[in-house]
C-alpha cells in the first residue's frame, strides 16, 4: 500500500512538473484573447475572475463592477500568469472596459448591470409600471390600516376590561398605546391619500405628454402645408380669379341688357298690334271689304277717298277718346 501511495505521489509530481514545464518553456505561439468579465465583485464573479486569471489563453483580463473592482483586481493579480489585469468601476467607466474586447463574461443577471444594455421604457411603459408601483403600495398600507384598526378594536376592549378590574396603571398604559396606534393609522391614511394624488399627478402628466405629441403632429402638417402654399403664387392666383370674375361679371351684364332690349322690342310690337286690332274691333271697320266694295274710276277715287278720309277722321276720335277717357 505504501507503495502504491509512493508510485502515485511520483506520477503526480512529474505531471504537475511536466505541466510546469510544458507552461514555461512551450516555444508554440499563443492567441491573444481579452476578457472582460462584469460584476465581478459578484459572489460568482470572484472566483470565475481567478478561473480566467489561471487560463493560458487570456493574455488580458479586465474586470468591472459598480463598486468593488480594486480589491478583486489586487486578489487575482497575486497568480503569477501571463495576463494582465485591470480594474473599471462605475457606469462611467463601462465604456472603456468594453473597449477591445474579445468576449465579455456576464456570471450573473443583475439589476444594475442588464438595465445598462436594455432599452430604454417609453413613456407609456413607463407609466403602466409607475401605476403598478403605485397600486400595490396603495393595496400594502391598506392592508397595514386594515390589521391596525383590527389591533385598535382590541385594544379598546382590553382597556375596558382593565377598567373593570381597578387597575388604573395598566389602564393608563394600554390607552397611550391607543393612542399611538391612532397616530399610526392617521399617518398610514395620509400616506395612502398621498399615494393616490401621485398616481393621479403622473395621469395628467401623461395626457399632457399625449396632447404634446398631438401638437407636434399637426405643427409638423401645418410646416408641409404652408411649404406647398407659396404666398406669391396665391396672391396672383387671386389676382388672376379677381380679373376673370370682373369679365365674366361684364360680359353677363351686356348679354341681360341685350336681351332686354330685344325683348321690350317684342313686347312693344305686340301691345300696339294688339290694340290696334281691339280699336278696329270696336268700331266694326272692316278694311278688306270696304275696299272691294269700292267703285272704279275718278269718281269712285274721290268716294273712296272721301269715304277714307271720313273713316280715318273717326278712328283718330276714337284713338283719342281711349287715350283721354
């Protein structure tokens, strides 16, 4: 048994000094690979920090963290190995640790650190989270004025029991503590009331925001509209619009009095036609059979002419006892 103990402490000693020996004076060439390893300061990342310090193939090992970097750097940089380390601490300095990395080493999902490289919440997220915090504080204390008021009930009925029994001292006491628990509940109430004035402060702080996106909508609508609306241009087109309604207007104007006075011309034809034939009418003077019935000749002229003469004498009468009745 000895032996064996013997022959396996020897094989143990020629690999770790093979292996000493193999990291000393090895003439092959080795990649350069830089680590960064975040939260190192981290339950996980310390010891994960002097895993990769002991690796052959990091050449440069950079470890950053919100606080607490410097102590780790000073703990690892004791493992004599090629890499070589540095510390960053603080959001500040996350950019410089990042820079020329190879691989970055992320041991755990902290707060801090992922909120870094997640994407910002719009306001509407922002505001459905808000209300959420809001809402289960408000149900908290709720609960909290729930269980004290239940702790008041008991109270007044242990001090009316102690009343009972004579013992002022206790009473005493067992009153202030009641009245301390009022105390407590009143705060309690003004707290949710003030939990509840912030919730509906932050609703109208959003519908501002809405309207203020509405409004920087319609500014931005407005600027195209007005781009496409040149001044100048509209002015000559109204220019151009005044020019041709006057025109227009004129040339109506001259085709109404032309009408007009083709139609008064008409009607002043018609009306003296028409009392013509009423006069004619009234007298019963038959033109046409008068002058069929009249003689040839001198002689029958002159009758006739005598006889036209009389007739016309006595239509002008009568023409002129309508014209003046």
């Amino acid at each position: 048994m000895r032996a064996s103990m013997v022959r396996s402490g020897q094989s143990a000693i020629a690999r770790s000094s093979g292996f000493v020996s193999r990291r000393s004076y090895s003439s092959k060439s080795v990649p350069e690979r830089n680590v960064v390893m975040l939260e190192a300061n981290s339950r996980i990342g310390q010891p994960l920090a002097l895993l990769m310090k002991l690796n052959p193939l990091v050449s440069k090992l950079v470890l950053y963290d919100i606080a607490g970097t410097p102590s780790v750097v000073a703990d690892v940089s004791h493992i004599n190995t090629r890499s070589k380390v540095s510390g960053y601490a603080g959001e500040e300095e996350l950019a410089e640790a990042l820079e020329g990395s190879d691989i970055v080493i992320i041991p755990e999902r902290p707060t801090d650190i992922m909120n870094l490289f997640s994407k910002k919440p719009t306001a509407k997220e922002a505001l459905r989270e808000s209300k959420r915090e809001m809402t289960n504080a408000t149900r908290g204390v709720e609960k909290e004025i729930g269980a004290l008021q239940l702790e008041e009930k008991k109270l007044v009925a242990e001090i009316k029991r102690t009343a009972k029994t004579g013992n002022e001292a206790a009473t005493k006491i067992l009153a202030r503590q009641l009245v301390r628990l009022r105390q407590q509940i009143a705060n309690l109430q003004g707290s949710r009331a003030q939990m509840r004035g912030i919730a509906t402060h932050t609703q109208a702080m959003h519908a501002q925001s809405s309207v203020a996106v509405g409004m920087k909508g319609a500014t931005k609508a407005m600027a195209a509209m007005n781009k496409q609306m040149d001044p100048a241009k509209q002015a000559k087109v109204m220019r151009e619009f005044q020019k041709q309604s006057a025109q227009m207007d004129m040339t109506t104007e001259m085709m109404s009095d032309a009408i007009d006075d083709s139609l008064d011309n008409d009607e002043a034809e018609e009306e003296t036609e028409e009392l013509t034939n009423q006069v004619l009418d009234e007298i019963g003077v038959d033109v046409a059979s008068q002058l069929s019935a009249a003689p040839k000749g001198r002689i029958a002229q002159k009758k006739a002419e005598d006889v036209g003469s009389s007739g016309v004498d006595e239509l002008e009468k009568r023409l002129a006892a309508l014209r003046n009745p």
